[in-house]
C-alpha cells in the first residue's frame, strides 16, 4: 500500500517544511561550538524578561485548560491598537491563523492567490484543503498586484500578500495596498500578513487596523515570533471585522493558545522598550548588511524585514555548507524556487560580524570593490 495514493490529492503535491538547521544539530554533526543561528528570523535578543516574570506565575496553574477565548490577551491588543476585542482571533502561531483562513473560507476547487517567492505556508495551507493555486509571478522580487486583479475569478476566495514579505523583504506602502483593495470584490477575503511589522520605520509602517473600517473582507494578521520574541510558545493573532472573527473562531481548535503563550502575550504586548529595542538593533544592522554587500559587491534584495537575502550569481548550497563548517547557519530558499540567494536573519552586532568574516573566508573577499 502506497499511503501518497490514499491521501487527498492536493497533499500529494506537498514536500515537507525545510525549518532552519537547529544549532544542537549542527553541534552534533561538526562536533563545533559557538554557533550563530540567522536562519529563523528569530529575535537575537533573546526571550524577553517580561515573558519570563508571566510564566514563573502561570506555572502553578497549568493542570487547568487555558482561558479558550484568550479574553485578557485580547484586551491588551484591543487596547494598543484601538481595535475591538471581537475583532481578535488568536493563534498557535500566526501560522495557525493562515491554515484557519484557508479552511474557513475556501475548499476543493476554490482559488487562493498569491505571490511567486511568497511565504511557503500560503501554498501549504491551499494545497493541503485541495485549493487550486494562483502563484502569480513576481516583479522584481515582489508583488505584481496587476497581476492579481487579472488573476481574480469567480473562483477566487483568498488572497496572501505578506508585508514585508518573507523570504525577499519587499514592502508594498498603504497607498499601494489601499488602491489594490479597492479593486479587489468584498467577497474574496484578503489575507495581509504582518509578521514584520514591528520592523519597518514607524514613518512608512502601514496602518493596516485603519484600512479594515474601509474593507470588510480583509485579515491582518500578526505574529508575536519575531520581534516580540516568543517563536518558542507559538502565539499569533488576526483582526478583522467582527463577523469573520466569529466564523474564524468557530473553526479554530478551541484551546489552540496554550496558557504559557497567553500570558507571555500578554507580558511582551506591554513591553513596548523591548520592542523598540529589538527593531532598532534591526535598523542599524540592517545598514551595516547592506554597506558590506555594497563594499564586496554582493547584489542583495532590499529587505524591510529583520533578515536579507543575497543573490550569490551561483548555486548558493556550497556557500551554505562552508558557512555551516564556520558555525553560521544561514537559509538556503531553494524551496522558494531561489536557488543562488542565502536568507540572512539580523543578529546582534557581534552575531553579524561573525557572518562577515565568515562570509569573506568562504567566498574569499579579501580585497573591497
Ligand atoms: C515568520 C512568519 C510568520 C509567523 O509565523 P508564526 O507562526 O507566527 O511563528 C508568518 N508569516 C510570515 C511571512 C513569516 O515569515
């Protein structure tokens, strides 16, 4: 028996997730120590001290089911961002929340939209309910929305547009995506993930909670993975308008956000200097990644996210392999179709400098350009 055959024929078309190298695994196959990890987009900062304290005092608590409707957490959220708590939903990850859009809202034959080099659980989540998949190709690196609009059929039940997306980094701005939604039909549900969000300038962030009184079929949804560093507890959420948080909230599992989640959520939702700091530390090392590829000639895509992806011109898993052996983990994105680029995930200063000089051994960059 040959399971592949019993099983729905839009999962036939799925290949595992690629996660990045774990550092215990790199330890254990080189024998090194003293390993950088850029590979995840994680937070180099570490677990935040806020979270830490909301733990240690949930522990005595955990015989017990968490709170299902995630009532406090969605307080916090409704309260910093002036939205309503029954516009929330909550998710085991923000990637929990882009399954969920995907069974709520479409089914078999149904089309979902989204980018060539988007984020690898868009096709994930429609090819495994047996969607059909609209990968529109991208321009340069990015979003072609004309493209889009022309993709749009009576079919169409979603949309995934990641911004920043991830793993390129382009930035469409909240004039860009509100001339697009105008144009998109309010029964197809538009999904703009913001799992960078926190990165990008406060001047040029868009104001995605504002564009949902315009549009009632669109989705933000948030991650607290990255800057808000919980990666770990898995915790995500998305605002929309009340109804489709209600439909979004019957179908979810009921107890999808564990209580340690929830309350570190909590904790790191008023944590703004911790925040603040992280994306600041990604600011400034940002400009030291992109002088570095300018000074050794490296073409690299112009990335609002907290990691930079470099097109090395040539296959890039050899580069990847000796950056492993100088105990750099990096991502290779072959799996998004981007077989010469290396994803760069920002670290600390210390981290990145590592990078550098472990990047100038490998591809011997002694002399500047
Ligand atoms: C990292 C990432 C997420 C967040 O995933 P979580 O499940 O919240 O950890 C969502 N979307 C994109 C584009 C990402 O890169």
């Amino acid at each position: 028996m040959q399971y592949i055959n019993v099983a729905n024929q839009g999962v036939k078309s799925l290949l595992p997730y690629q996660a990045g190298k774990p550092i215990e695994e790199l330890e254990r196959e080189l024998g090194i120590t003293d390993i950088v990890k850029l590979a995840s987009n994680e937070n180099p900062f570490g677990f935040p001290e806020s979270a830490k304290k909301a733990i240690q005092a949930q522990l005595d608590h955990l015989t017990r089911y968490p709170d299902a409707n995630g009532f406090e957490l969605k307080e916090a959220i409704a309260k910093k961002f002036g939205v309503l708590p029954n516009q929330i939903t909550l998710g085991n990850g923000s990637n929990d929340l882009l399954e969920l859009f995907a069974h709520t809202f479409a089914g078999e034959g149904d089309e979902v939209i989204y980018s060539q080099y988007a984020f690898i659980v868009y096709p994930l989540v429609t090819k495994a309910i047996n969607a059909v998949a609209k990968e529109i190709p991208a321009k340069d690196w990015g979003h072609d929305l004309n493209g889009f609009l022309t993709a749009l059929s009576d079919k169409t039940k979603l949309i995934f547009i990641a911004n920043p997306n991830n793993p390129t980094g382009n930035f469409l701005t909240e004039a860009e995506l509100d001339t697009f939604l105008t144009k998109v039909p309010e029964n197809v549900i538009m999904v703009l993930d913001e799992a960078y969000t926190e990165f990008t300038h406060p001047n040029e962030r868009v104001n995605s909670f504002a564009l949902l009184d315009k549009y009632p079929n669109l989705i933000v949804s948030r991650s607290l993975s990255k800057a808000y560093g919980l990666a770990g507890l898995r915790i995500g959420y998305a605002v929309s308008n009340p109804e489709i948080a209600d439909l979004l909230n019957r179908v979810r599992q009921p107890f999808n956000c564990n209580s340690l989640a929830l309350t570190s959520a909590i904790a790191v939702m008023n944590d703004d200097a911790f925040v603040e700091k992280v994306a600041e530390n990604n600011r400034q090392e940002m400009k030291r990644y992109e002088a570095f590829c300018q000074q050794y000639g490296l073409d690299f895509i112009p990335s609002k996210g907290n990691f930079i992806t470099i097109d090395f011109k040539q296959p890039a898993a050899p580069i990847y392999d000796a950056l492993l052996r100088e105990g750099v983990i990096v991502r290779p994105i072959a799996g998004y179709g981007m077989p010469n680029h290396l994803r760069i995930s920002i670290g600390l200063p210390q981290e990145n400098n590592k990078f550098f000089t472990a990047l100038k051994k490998v591809l011997n960059l002694g002399n500047e350009k």
